[in-house]
C-alpha cells in the first residue's frame, strides 16, 4: 500500500477511498472505478477469470488498446504483490493518511499490509 498510496496520491486518489478498499466499502468510488476493482479482484483470483459478462462491461467503457494496458498494469501489481508475500517483503510505513481529526491507526495497520 505504502508505494501504491503515494503514486495515487499524485494522481489525485484520497485516503478516503484508499481506506475504503481496506474496508471492503467501495460506495465512495465511480462506477468505472468499481468496474475496475472488479476486474482486479477477479485477476487476483487463482485462476484468474473474467467473465463474458464483465469483459462485455468492460468494453463498453474502455477501448482495446486501454483494456490490454489496464490487464497489464493490474498483472504487474498482482505479481509485485505476491512476491513481496513470498519474500516477506514488509511495509516501509510510507503511508501517512492525510485524513484529519479521525483515528485511523487501526486501519493504516491493516492498509499496511495490504498490496
């Protein structure tokens, strides 16, 4: 999270919604942007499978040209984050939550780890 947290930043991404993927509540994201989880999730799944009905979704807002950059970009975290699981590759504690006036230990803890 902590590499990821500050690449998303400057491209403009919240610690709202950086939370809210920690806690499984992506009401605070787009529907492009959920359709987007929704692909990452299912490409973190062992197999990795995408549906006929999320490829069909997908295409309807992304071209073929974006949908293979976004497949390749998502593959590439995947396996950053499996290795580092192998590897036992720890948080640097880069992430700072930029949210004032909330205690937010609990789930900077768990975004922590969270690749």
């Amino acid at each position: 999270m902590d590499i990821n947290s500050a690449v998303g930043r400057k491209a403009g991404l919240t610690d709202e919604k950086l939370l809210a993927v920690v806690n499984n509540d992506l009401s605070v994201f787009s529907d492009v942007e959920r359709l987007v989880i929704e692909l990452a999730d299912e490409m973190a799944n062992t197999p990795a499978n995408v549906s006929d009905d999320l490829y069909a979704r997908l295409r309807e807002k992304f071209s073929e040209e974006q949908l293979l950059q976004l497949g390749a970009q998502l593959a590439f975290e995947n396996y950053r984050a499996r290795l580092n699981r192998i590897f036992d590759v720890g948080s640097d504690e880069l992430y700072q939550p930029q949210i004032s006036g909330m205690d937010l230990r609990s789930s900077v803890k768990s975004a922590a780890n969270f690749s």
